[in-house]
C-alpha cells in the first residue's frame, strides 16, 4: 500500500515540476517536411526588434471558397509563430463585411475569385489584405500577390509561400526609423516625373527619394561627387544625353565607393511619336558614351534590335463605330512581353515583364558575379541598325523561320568587386579620395529605359503594373521593385522570396467524376462492416451461450 502512495506522489510531483518547466520555457517543434512553420533567422531578428505593441488585423473571415480557407489557416499558425516568438505582436481576424469601401480607400482592392464546386464556375469576392498597426504608422500587406501562375491552386501555394517575406518586409517597414535614401538621376534626358509616377510613387513608401542633376559637374566636379556619395542608390532611367568625362567619373567614384546603380539604358533612339503619326520610323544608335564604363563593370549593351513572337500588344485605331472611334490590339513584336529567372528572389513568381525597342546584353570575362534576371524567348530575331520600322509591319504574319535566334539577355545583376573604369587612364578632373576598386558591389543593368515609364491617360500616371488599352497585367514594377529592395538589402529579407511550400490539392475533375465512389466507400461502406460486426458479435453470443 505504501509503494503505491509513493508512485502516485512521484507522479503528482513528477506532473507539477512538468508543468511549471512546460510554462517557464516554451518550445515548438516544426515536423513538416519543408519547415512551412518555422522562422528564418532574418525574421527572428527583425520581430525581436518590436518593443511595444504590434497589432495586425487580417481581413480573412467570412465565407468564401474552401481554397482560400487554406490561405486563412497559415496565415493564422504564421501569426501565431510569430506570437511565440514575441508577445508583444497580437493579430485578430476581421470579417470584411461592412467596411469593403474604407478598406479600398486605404488601398487594399479586393480579389474577384472563379469558384468551382461540383463542376459549376461561380464568382466571389475576397479581400486578401492585412494591416498592421504599430504606434501611429500603419502599413498594409497583400496576402494574395500577382504572380504568373494561370490557376488559383499554384496561386494559393505562392501566396502561403510568401507569407513571411510579406509580414516581415512590412514589420521592417514600419518599425524602421532611418530610410535609405535613392538619387533619381537628372541632366541627361532621363525620363520625366510624371513618366516614373508609379514607380516613384510606390518607392516613396519605403525610401527617401530625392532628384540629383549632374549639371553641377561642370563647375565643380568634385562636390557634386562628395554629394552624390551620399545616397545608398542611384536610378538612371532612359538619359538620352550624352554623358560627359567628369559626369561618367562622377558616376564611376559613386559605385567604386560602395553605391548601388540601377542602369535602364536605352542604346536606340526610337521615336513612337514618328511611328504614329507617319506610320514609320527610323531606330539608330544613340550615343550616351557609356559603353566603355560599362565595359570596365563586365557588360555591353549592343545595339542590335530584338523582336519576339512572345511580345505584348499595341493598341490602334481602326476606323470608327458611329461617332466612336473603334480601336483593336496587335502583337508588335518589337515590344517583348519576357520572361523572367525563377530561380532568383528578384524575379521569381513575377508576370512577365513588357519591353519596349529593347537591345541585348552581352557579359564579359571579368571576375564579377553574373546572374541573367531576364531573358528573351527562345522565338526571337535580332535585326541590325539603323532599321526603318513600318507600322504596316503589325498586320503581317511572321516568318517563324526568322525568329531563331533563341534567349536573348535583356537585364542582368552584376555582383563584386567593380574595377573603376579610370583606373589605368587620365582622369578628367583631380580627385583626393579616388578609389580603384570597390568592395563587394552590386548594380543591375537594364537595356530599356521605358521599362520603368507608365502610360498617361488624360493627363494622369498610369499603373506600370497595367495597360491602359488592353488591361493585360505586366511584372514591370513588382520587379523594379524587387531589384531595387535586393539592391539595398543588407538584411536579408528579399532572400525569403525564394521560400517554397508544396500544398496537396485535391485533382478537382476526378473528385468530381468519382463523388458517388467516395460517398459510398465513406459512408455506405462503414457503416456496413459496422452492421456486420453487430450481427456477427450477437450470432457468436447465442451461440456461445445458448
């Protein structure tokens, strides 16, 4: 009797230490096979930042499509990971149902969705959005982003997928103090305000943007670098001016010193307006005396003209419908819809990128870290220059056997040590902190300048991310954005793009197809083997005890 006491009392004290242990060190444990729950380190560092209060309100409650439930489950156990890991973050799920209008005021549009449910299509909508609130600064994160997927199942596995980087880029958004600071280039013809107003405008929320003018250079060379060492980045979108000595050295001390650049250079000059108001136009060499600065970074930008079977569309006019005029949409050829490197987190999951009279890029044997981020289809042609371009051209059926000049390298990312391009040559103005070469550096080289230019309707920027004709959607800005986070990353946060989940999903046509199989074996089919265990168990017992 005695002996039991004692287990019973090892137990009860056994189930208290336990317990306390249980409360006073907390531990979960991720057994899936592709750690879906489990932090990155770069978001355990930059949650534990948070000091005071972080509250996040996810807009995923109500009824809409089994799928998308999905979607509202990781987004719950990520929240909670990220509970766990500090308590000062708490989250509620609210039901969209009342306040749709002030949420899209706030921008966050809602999802219209194509439902499928025993083989009927029915629409819904959903607001895949949530918004987080830390002191007086609120930030708000898309949970469904465009990606180029054509069905919601692969939709839904990148949307969970991007669950982290998405909260954790907005957590550090919101919870960071100092902004880093771009210089929009100007001086050489770049491109104008309104031209850049989506891109802008969206890097406005996250950087400190400011226009920086070489014109300085030509009076005192040597300030106007010491100021341009001041910016983090440099964007040089489509200049159409040819760069002088100083400014390219200006340039030059800028990356050699540690700056990252954004180069979106146009090689060809070709004018749209000529195209449409006389239906032809001459593409020629531009001179921007860039080439051997670029040289000296491990590129050329070529100016042979690259056209594409896989090329977006070019809105006309064609005649009128009473007293409106009638418009349709072409594939022009010499506008590249491209598609972009899935294995890199600038690029991956983006819609392909639209380019516009581009040229392609050729790498050079130097010790610099090459990583191609888009490229031309494989049915494209290269025409030379000078090239008169008809647009008599859009209604003619391509010749296949032309396009065979397979990928062509349209943007790439350059990582190392750059070597000035000054180096072993005379310099245009004297210089006291001149540098040879940089530390470890990266910049992105573009060879097309309106990649980054939105469209203007009556007056008003458009959306880089859409056509203003056809409403087709481009990748241009998610990547603009993309490269210029990476560019400025020093935390690695856009490394969590390259997260990848697999869900298992149903086949939606044989579950369909086998419904009646499946209800039968689910439910005809135990309740049977029950009935006959019942009937067998009673026969035995009479017979047993008869």
């Amino acid at each position: 009797m005695n002996k039991k006491i004692k287990t019973i009392l090892l137990v009860l004290v056994g189930l208290i230490v336990f317990n306390f242990l249980s409360n006073q060190y907390f531990k979960r444990f991720d057994l899936t096979k592709d750690k879906r729950y489990s932090l990155s380190e770069t978001t355990t560092d930059l949650i534990g930042k948070i000091k005071e209060p972080l509250i996040i309100n996810v807009y995923l409650e109500g009824d809409f499509p089994s799928e998308f439930q999905r979607l509202q489950i990781e987004t719950r156990q990520f929240l909670e990971e990220l509970k766990s890991e500090n308590s000062s973050i708490r989250f509620r799920f609210v039901n969209p149902d009342g306040i749709g209008n002030e949420l899209v005021k706030n921008g966050m549009v809602p999802s219209q969705l194509t439902v499928e449910e025993d083989g009927k299509l029915s629409e819904t909508i959903i607001f895949p959005w949530a918004e987080i609130f830390y002191g007086k600064k609120a930030q708000i994160v898309s949970l469904l982003p465009n990606t180029s997927t054509s069905s919601q199942e692969s939709q839904l596995e990148n949307a969970i997928s991007s669950l982290e980087y998405s909260f954790a880029n907005a957590i550090d958004l919101i919870i960071e103090d100092k902004k880093k600071s771009i210089a929009i280039l100007a001086g050489n013809g770049e491109l104008e305000d309104i031209k850049m107003y989506s891109l802008l405008s969206e890097l406005r929320k996250k950087y400190h943007l400011a226009k920086f003018t070489l014109d300085s250079v030509k009076k005192n060379p040597v300030k106007t670098s010491q100021e341009l060492k001041k910016f983090d980045l440099s964007i040089i979108a489509k200049p159409t001016k040819r760069f002088t000595d100083k400014e390219k050295l200006v340039l030059d001390q800028f990356i050699t010193h540690g700056g990252k650049t954004l180069w979106m250079i146009d090689n060809l000059n070709a004018d749209t307006d000529s195209l449409y108001n006389h239906g032809e136009m001459m593409a020629f060499r531009r001179d921007l005396n860039l080439t051997d600065l670029l040289f000296s970074y491990g590129v050329r930008i070529n100016n042979k003209l690259v056209q594409d079977l896989y090329a977006s569309k070019l809105t006309l006019a064609a005649g009128n419908t009473g007293n409106q005029a009638k418009f349709e949409s072409f594939d022009w050829f010499y506008h590249p819809l491209v598609g972009a490197n899935p294995n890199h987190p600038i690029t991956k999951n983006i819609l392909p990128v639209r380019f516009r009279f581009t040229t392609q890029i050729d790498t050079l044997k130097k010790d610099i870290k090459k990583t191609p981020l888009l490229v031309s289809s494989v049915v494209s042609k290269l025409s030379g220059t000078p090239k008169v371009i008809n647009l008599s051209e859009i209604t003619k059926e391509p010749q296949q056997k032309e396009y065979t000049a397979n990928n062509q390298l349209l943007a790439v990312l350059l990582e190392g040590n750059f070597h000035s391009a000054y180096e072993n040559r005379t310099k245009p103005f004297e210089t006291t902190n001149y540098k040879p070469v940089s530390s470890a550096n990266k910049m992105v080289v573009i060879a097309d300048g309106d990649i980054a230019r939105n469209q203007i309707l009556k007056g008003k920027p458009y959306d880089l991310a859409i056509d203003k004709w056809t409403q087709q959607r481009f990748g241009n800005k998610d990547f603009l954005l993309n490269t210029i986070d990476y560019l400025l990353d020093d935390k690695g946060l856009i490394n969590l793009r390259n997260k990848s989940i697999k869900l298992q999903t149903l086949d939606k046509q044989r579950a369909y197809k086998e419904k009646t199989f499946w209800q039968f074996l689910n439910i005809v089919v135990p309740l049977g083997v029950l009935a006959l265990f019942g009937f067998g168990f009673n026969f035995w017992r009479k017979r047993k005890y008869q």
